[in-house]
C-alpha cells in the first residue's frame, strides 16, 4: 500500500493505493494518524478510491483509525469506497459503525 495525503478545507484527506492488508500498512497508518493527532488535525477522511483490496486485518487497520481518532476528540470518515469494499463493510455491519461517503467533498463537508 502506498499512502499519499492532503489538506482540504482544513480537513485531512488520506489516500491509501492498493492493497490494505496489515503489517507495514497498519504501521504507516497508524504513525500517520499519531502525528496528525499531534498537529491538532483530527478530521480525517480516507479515500479508498483507489484501494484494489482489502482484508480483515485492513478493515481492523481502518477500526483502530476510528477509535484513535475518537478517543482524541476526533473523527474519521470513508470516501469513495468500492463496490468491494463497501460489500465487506456490509457483510461486518461497519457499515453502521463508518459514515462513508461518495464523494470527498462530500464528506468534507459533512464536517460540522
């Protein structure tokens, strides 16, 4: 997995590409987080556009995200999830846990 990022409205967008497997994945998004935390940046947006797959320890990659964020005053929002994605999120029920969008403006906007 590759993991780019930006700014948008104040708003933090992540953009994982490939696979979200585990291992060095959660690692990377894990440090990326604790740093944002730091910076006081606790509106997060992850675009899984481009994200080809995902297992279940990428799904726990993306729960340990939410509750970080959470416990630090913070939130974490979907954008753009797959077909595939958005099927493993309902086979879960973290389709009821993550508010997920269809597009990134959309969820940066949903930030109040």
């Amino acid at each position: 997995m590759k993991l780019s990022s930006r700014e948008v409205n104040g708003v933090v967008v992540l953009e994982p590409k490939g696979n979200i497997m585990g291992g060095p994945d959660a690692t990377l998004l894990h440090e990326k987080l604790h740093e944002y935390i730091k910076q006081n940046k606790k509106k997060i947006v992850i675009d899984l556009s481009k994200v080809e797959w995902m297992n279940s320890t990428g799904l726990g990659i993306l729960i340990s995200g939410l509750s970080t964020l959470r416990n630090n005053g913070g939130e974490l929002k979907l954008a753009n999830v797959t077909d595939k994605i958005q099927s493993l999120l309902a086979i879960t029920k973290l389709v009821t846990v993550f508010e997920t969008f269809d597009s990134i403006d959309e969820a940066v906007a949903s930030f109040k």
